[in-house]
C-alpha cells in the first residue's frame, strides 16, 4: 500500500470508526461486535504509525496518548456553571412558579422542560470549527479544572462533532460547548468494587464519587481503563441560536453526543409533577443513579431574559426527590418468626422518613449478617428504603459509638413458643421447629390468602390475629368453615365486615390448581414452580402421588425442591390438612391450558400496559402455556415494552438479540 491509498484508507478507517462508535453509544443499537470495532482500531493504529505524515491528533486511535500531568490547570467559563435552586414538593414548584410569573411578559404562558438529573459530575467541552479543544469541570461554577486529556478517554464523547444537515453549520466553524454530567453506570460500578474486593484494595463509595475521583486521576491511561460515559444536557453554538431547551438535545444528539432520554415538556405544573411521580419509582431501573429533575422554561430567550438570582438561574429549578438513606438510632433488635420458621433479626429504629415514608423497622437478614456488619443495639446506622423494597441497614457508624452499645445474641428460643431454634449445619438461618407456633400459624395463613396464592381480601395481620385468638381458627382449612354470625362477634368486625369476609372466603373456593399449590407454602416452590407443577401433574391427586423421580422431571424442580414437595405430601399432618380442604368444599381446578400456542416461548414486561396489569399479563401468558419472567436473560424470547419502560431491561434484551415488541404487538400474539 502506496501513501495515497493508505491515506483513503485511513480516512475510511476513522469514518467507519465514528460511524460505530455513535451507533453504540449515542443510538444503542451497535452495529458490530466489540471485537470488530477493536480490530478496526487496531488497522487504523498500523496504518498510523506505517504513515506517520498521515497522523492526526483527533484520530480515534488518540484518545489516549498524553503522558501523566504533574497537576490540573485552572481556566475560567466563559458563563458560570450555575446551581440550581432546590424544590421537594409541588408546592415549591408551585411557589417557584408563582416567583418567575412576574417578570414574565404579559399574556406569556410558559412551557417547562423537565429532564432526569443524573447523580455525576457535570463538566463542559468546548470545541472549535468542531473540533474537541478543551473540557473543564464545573469548579467553583466560575473557574474549573482542565481535564481534557482524561476526558477525551470518554468513548461517548466525539473528538470531531459528527456532521449533520439538521445542524447549523456555525457548529463546524465557530465556537461549540457542551455541558453534561460525567458518569459510571451503576452495573459497571459493581463490577469495578469487585474486582477490587478481589484484589484487596479499598472500596469505592458510589458511582459519582468514582466518577469524580476517576477524572481528577493524572494519568489518562488509568482514567481510560474505567467506563466513564457522558451525557449531554446543555449546548451552546456561537453565532447560532437554539430556541428551546428541548432543541438543544436534539442538536447534541445530531452532533454525536449521548442525551439523556428521560425528558419532556410539559405545560403546567400538574403535567411537572406527573412526570415527577412517574419517575420516582421507575429511575430505580435506569442504568445510572438519578437525584431528582431539572425544570427549566423551555424557551431559551426568556430563560435567559429572567437573569439570575444570587447564584442560581430564576428560570430553572432542581426538584430533589426524597432521600433513600437516612441515619438513625437502633431502639433494639428482635426476632421474627416467618411461616417456614425462620428467625429473621429485625432492627427497631428510631423513626425516620425515608424515600417519603415512615420506616421504623429494617430488616437484618440472619446471624451471620447482624455481625459481619456489626450492628449493636443502641447503635446509629445508615438506613436505605428505594421505592417497594424493605427497609435496610447499610453499615453502623462505628465512629458514633459511646461505649453503652450493646451486641446483639441469637437468642435460644423462639420467641413466641419458646421452642428450642434449630440450624442445620448447611444453612444461614436459625429456625423455630414447632410448626404449631403462633407465628409461624399466622404467617402462613397470611401467605395462603395473599395476592398470589388465594388471593382473599380482609385478612390482613390484625384480622388473622383476631380469628386465631378467637379459636375461630386454627389453621387455614378452617377459614372455609367461617359463620357470619360468629365473626360478627369478635372485635374489629361489625356485622358488614364479617358478611363480607366470610362471601371472600366462600368465594375462592375453586382457585386454580396452580395458586392453591403456591398457597400451601411448601419450601422452594414460589409461583412459577407451583405453575410447573400444575402443569406437569394437572390436578392435585396425581401431584400428591408423584414420586421424587417424577418430581424432578418438572422443569426448574431440582433435587433439594423434589425432596420438599415430597416430604411435605408424605406428612401426616398435611395430608390431615388437605382432607379438612376436601370437606371444606375445597376443591382446586384441574389445570387446563387455554391454548398452548406460547408453548416454550417466555416474557418480560417492562413498563406500564395500557390495556392490563401485569398480573393480568402474567397470567394471559401462562394460561398459554408461556412463561412469565422477571429479569431479561439470553433465554427470553420477547420483550414486551409499555409506557415508561425500564432501560436496563432493554438493553439487555438488545444485549443478547431478543425480539422486543410493544403492547399491539403483544396482544396479537395472545390473539393470533
Ligand atoms: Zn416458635
């Protein structure tokens, strides 16, 4: 190859590069493997250094390259990275609303642009005749840290702004700076704490601080070693105007940067807070963590004309969604009794709010988990609650302590039969043998009448207690043998109360082959065991007569589970149980699938249906003869994406070539 071939070559080479890196990072939707994108570089380094006439500094091949610094520069903005001032409730966006109104012009009614803010490090690039020249941190908002060497490590971000019609063609001949927020994914986060939990290195606290840390590192080698992205929210272009905010992510994305897709434009504050609730649970499944919403006037002459105040715009504020991790003090720890008799440690705490609700309890797991955190009673812990989850104890503040701590013992017995705890030698959790303890009793009914299983209104943990103190009941076949007249009678049930009790119970006598079998509460079968199950046996005879061989033929059915089903048919007190169930009226529906056409083929719903719940989903599909499943795996078969989706699931799906389709579509399987 002669210069004037390998200089068409080159210039190929770099085209292709760009072409791929944009289709991975900004579009998602990568066009060729990991390793032919590295093979591309790898030609196009050779042909670099074979030619070195045909070098360029912005040849994708350079991202890194300088040598370690000795120390950072400083240099000014050209505008200050503002801060925005903080909102929590409607109310304060309401306020805010009401402030900005005034200097308004008359008859002016404002639209809103509302973004997700990513939990980074926000940082500005700035590029000439569009070119990558400059990125600075935001510093004290008026002087930053010049950072480009680390920052042009970041595969996200261009070093030539991709060409584009749709963008004014001032962005490849004048001043062009980007601002957006530096950040580690939360999967990739893990995986870097446990490489160096393997190495014995100290952990890092969360995905920004390494982030943070991360760019302020001197060597560009170390800082291109670890997945830092970038994601674009603001974009100024010399000599060229951008209306609205809602354009300028438009143009970054035309430009070739990442941008966050959570966003929208809203006309009042009722469309703000909607989108506000939307996001609160839902952020939980994006890839990087988020701590609130930025509302700005969409409008970017009048954003600019309201000025600032101090040292926050006037047309933009920073809604912060409730914390999910307080301190707080533990009262005491005890123990509870679930239906299996495990005897799970409970931390009562000082009462705290957390991601907007009252938590007083956290959940310590086993034994063995109370002292690798070293959690003493009297203690102040960190507490984290995200979204339905149960409350958690992160660490304890060991520094806090005053010497009046106390350490926690496993105690002997349970504490609510007093039977001796046992623990097999193979397993973290102690439990309470005694399957007539009250807790364990209570417990299980509880499971039998949740949503899942049975699936009966109006017994709740006060209700259950109430009718098994009563002696009304004894255990869950005897719910079926309810009178009006005698619950009426007991405290907390008026005579409605205890009409339509009994009418809920009666109701469900015939519940499906595959609820009844999760209701019973049998060791490792959860709901799509018991689905298997039905499926395999049919009806409830042939599985009580199922042999452990049979057993494990059932798909997921292991041999530790195989042993439980079977163990539990073989007592006698069960099979007492399930007689009492017959004379009840009791009888569950022989399995039957309406149709086998989903045979095989298994689902993952993300996002809100329009025209079902999910578990009305859950339960078209496996009616069907489908499965229904939870995570995305290389096994799923499709997809299904509604309103709001979850971005982690859809690039996992995109990750491993999984069909994804939208609510018409689903449906039209389930009619096809
Ligand atoms: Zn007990």
């Amino acid at each position: 190859m002669n210069e004037s071939q390998a200089k068409i070559r080159v210039e190929k080479l770099r085209e292709e590069i760009e072409k791929h890196r944009y289709a991975y990072y900004v579009l998602d939707i990568p066009e060729i493997s990991d390793e032919a994108y590295d093979s591309l570089v790898h030609e196009l380094e050779k042909l670099e250094a074979k030619f070195p006439e045909l070098a360029d500094p912005n040849s994708p091949t350079r991202r890194v390259g300088a040598k370690p610094l000795e120390k950072f520069q400083s240099a000014k903005h050209s505008r200050p990275m503002l801060s925005l001032n903080d909102a929590f409730d409607k109310k304060d966006v309401e306020a805010w609303v009401q402030r900005i109104s005034k200097f308004l012009p008359k008859s002016y009614k404002p639209k809103y642009h509302v973004q997700l803010k990513l939990d980074g490090l926000a940082c500005a690039i700035i590029y000439e005749n569009g070119i990558f020249q400059k990125a600075l941190t935001r510093g004290d908002g008026k002087v930053g840290e010049d950072v480009s060497q680390n920052v042009r490590t970041i595969r996200s971000i261009p070093l030539k702004l991709r060409r584009s019609s749709k963008a004014p063609k001032e962005a490849y001949t004048s001043r062009v700076e980007v601002r957006g927020e530096i950040v580690i994914y939360k999967r990739d986060f893990e995986k870097i704490n446990k490489e160096r939990e393997e190495q014995g290195q100290t952990l890092f606290m969360n995905p920004r601080n390494t982030a943070a840390g991360t760019i302020r590192q001197l060597d560009p080698k170390l800082v291109a070693s670890r997945p830092l992205r970038f994601y674009a929210w603001g974009l100024e272009i010399d000599g060229a105007s951008i209306e609205k905010h809602s354009e300028e992510y438009e143009l970054a994305k035309e430009l070739g940067f990442v941008v966050s897709t959570q966003t929208t434009v809203a006309y009042n504050v009722d469309e703000v807070m909607k989108f506000v609730k939307t996001w609160e649970q839902k952020r939980h499944d994006l890839p990087f963590n988020t701590d609130g919403l930025v509302i700005a006037i969409n409008n970017r002459k009048i954003y600019d004309d309201l000025g600032s105040v101090g040292k926050a715009p006037r047309g933009a504020l920073a809604y912060k969604y409730p914390p999910e991790q307080q301190t707080t003090k533990v009262k005491d720890i005890f123990v509870s009794i679930g239906r299996t008799g495990a005897a799970t440690p409970v931390a009562m705490l000082e009462p705290v709010i957390i991601a907007g609700s009252r938590v007083e309890m956290a959940t310590l797991h086993n034994e063995s988990e109370v002292k690798r955190k070293d959690v003493r009673i009297g203690d102040t812990v960190i507490v984290h609650k995200a979204g339905d989850i149960i409350p958690e104890i992160v660490e304890s503040i060991k520094s806090l302590r005053d010497g009046s701590e106390k350490i926690f013992h496993m105690p002997k017995k349970c504490p609510d039969c007093s039977t001796e705890l046992i623990k097999p030698a193979d397993e973290a959790v102690w439990r309470c043998p005694n399957r007539n303890c009250p807790a364990r009793v209570q417990n299980h009914i509880r499971h039998f009448a949740s949503k899942s299983a049975i699936d009966i209104e109006g017994l709740g943990e006060k209700n259950v207690t109430v009718l098994l103190e009563s002696g009304l009941i004894k255990d869950e076949a005897d719910l079926y043998s309810l009178k009006e007249e005698d619950v009426s009678k007991l405290e907390r049930f008026a005579e409605l109360s205890a009409k339509n009790l009994v009418n809920a119970i009666n109701a469900k006598k015939n519940p499906s082959l595959e609820r009844f079998i999760f209701a019973l509460g049998i060791r490792h079968v959860g709901v799509q065991t018991a689905i298997d199950l039905a499926k395999k046996f049919g009806s409830l005879e042939s599985l009580t007569r199922s042999s452990i061989q049979q057993l494990e033929e059932v798909d997921g059915v292991g041999g530790k589970v195989a042993e439980s089903i079977a163990a539990w048919f073989a007592d006698d007190e069960n099979q007492k149980l399930l007689n009492k169930f017959e004379k009840a009226g009791v009888k569950p529906q022989k399995y039957a699938i309406v149709s086998g056409k989903l045979e095989g083929k298994s689902f993952v719903v993300t996002g809100t249906l329009e025209t079902m719940g999910r578990e009305k989903a859950a339960e078209l599909i496996r009616k069907m003869g489908g499965k229904f499943i939870s995570s995305v795996s290389k096994d799923t078969t499709y997809l299904v994406v509604g309103d709001n989706p979850g971005e982690s699931k859809r690039q996992a799906a995109k990750k491993h070539g999984i069909k994804i389709i939208n609510e018409d579509e689903f449906i039209g399987l389930l009619k096809s």
